[in-house]
C-alpha cells in the first residue's frame, strides 16, 4: 500500500472549516483513498473513502486531485467534539479479500472555541 | 445494531500472567482484525480472520501471542505470559461477509495493564 504524508497537527475555530491534508503521491490506480479519526482513548472511527471523485457523507466531504497525489478532508463546520486524531490511509482494493489497514501518525486537529 | 464490542474494557496482569482478550464482532459481520496501539503510537495491525480460519497473521509477534474466532462465539486474542511491554491498548474491528472493501467498524479497545 502507498505511503501519506499528514502534517502532525493543526488547529481550527469552532463553527469554521477544518481542512485535512494528506499526501500520497505513490498512489496507485487501484487503490483507494480511507479517511479514520480516533478521539481520545477511543477505537477509530470510520469518516470517508474516495478513489477519484469527491465524496460527501453527513460527516466530512472528501476532496481529491485529479491526478490523485494528494487529498482533503473537509469538516465544514468543526465543532469540539471533533478534536482527534485523523488518519489519511490509502488501501488496495483486494477484490474480495479485507485486508489491513496500515495506520501512520496521522494529524492530530484541536478544535478550540 | 450494536457496534463492535470487547471486553475487558481494562484488564490489569502481573508478568508471566495469561491475558485473554474478547471481541464480539457486529451482527453479520464476519471478518475480524486485531490491532495494538502502544502508548504514544499509532496502530498497527496484528492478525486478521475469518471464522475459523487465520487469513493474515504478518503482524502477531512470534512468539506468546495467538488468536482464534470460532464458529460460535467472539475471537478471542490470547497472550501468554505477558511482559511489561505488552502494556498497551488492542483494539478489534469488523467488516462485513461482502465481495469489495468496506470500511472497518472498530470497537472501545481493552486496555492491558502488565504490572
């Protein structure tokens, strides 16, 4: 599976939008775009997957490049409960098989008010 | 439908101890992934089954460390004679019996206390 890169941390004011980065510029065709948060002490948490087009779910929108180097996860109005750690994972469709899922540091975003 | 469940959510052993890890998958579901997350670390993954069978164990230490999911009943990760090192927090996902990827529900993770 390709590797990300995430910046370590950001911030954002309560109400505005958080915007995630995430770099995979060894992405290949098959793979997908997995996006995970994991607040504190708790199990991650599934947010949103892509592989070319953008994605929205009732909790983030999904944007990537058209030449799928790179992607953001758009929180468009972050509130405190949102503080996590968010973790950009790219993942091989194994076409019937599950597979891993291989996390990194991931960006830890503080929501402050 | 109740998420993904584990138990103990805290389990304290003193070294050389067995520790047994329980986790009960989502209704319907049945793929289950055993991830380890030391303090101040991310996730990494351990072993992956399906009932009654191990399909990946690349990430289990080789020794001490094993896993099952029968055909009744919750997988059950089991370490034996444990050592401080094992301190940390395991965390099961599950994902659906379906062709393609979905997503891995997780669950509240047991956290392990060697003492």
């Amino acid at each position: 599976d390709a590797k990300t890169t995430q910046p370590p941390s950001m911030d954002c004011a309560e109400g505005r939008a958080a915007n995630l980065p995430c770099n995979h510029s060894t992405i290949s065709g098959n793979e997908y775009v997995y996006w995970y948060r994991q607040i504190h002490s708790q199990g991650p948490q599934y947010i949103i997957h892509g592989l070319k087009n953008n994605e929205t779910n009732e909790m983030a929108s999904l944007i990537i490049t058209e030449d799928r180097k790179s992607s953001t996860l758009i929180l468009p109005h972050a509130t405190l409960r949102d503080t996590a750690v968010y973790y950009c994972i790219v993942r091989v469709n194994y076409g019937g098989s599950q597979g891993n899922l291989i996390f990194g540091k991931g960006t830890k975003l503080s929501v402050k008010p | 439908n109740a998420g993904v469940m584990q138990n103990p959510r805290h389990l304290v052993r003193r070294r050389g101890q067995e520790a047994r890890l329980r986790c009960s998958p989502m209704k319907g579901h049945s793929h289950v992934y055993w991830y380890r997350q030391l303090p101040e670390e991310g996730l990494k993954f351990m072993v992956y089954l399906q009932k009654e069978n191990i399909i990946d164990e690349s990430g289990m230490p080789k020794e001490r460390f094993s896993a099952e999911f029968p055909k009744e009943g919750p997988s059950i990760l089991r370490i034996q004679q444990v050592v401080r090192g094992d301190s940390a927090a395991y965390f099961c996902a599950s994902s659906p019996p379906l062709a393609g990827l979905y997503e891995q529900y997780f669950g509240p993770g047991t956290r392990l206390t060697v003492t």
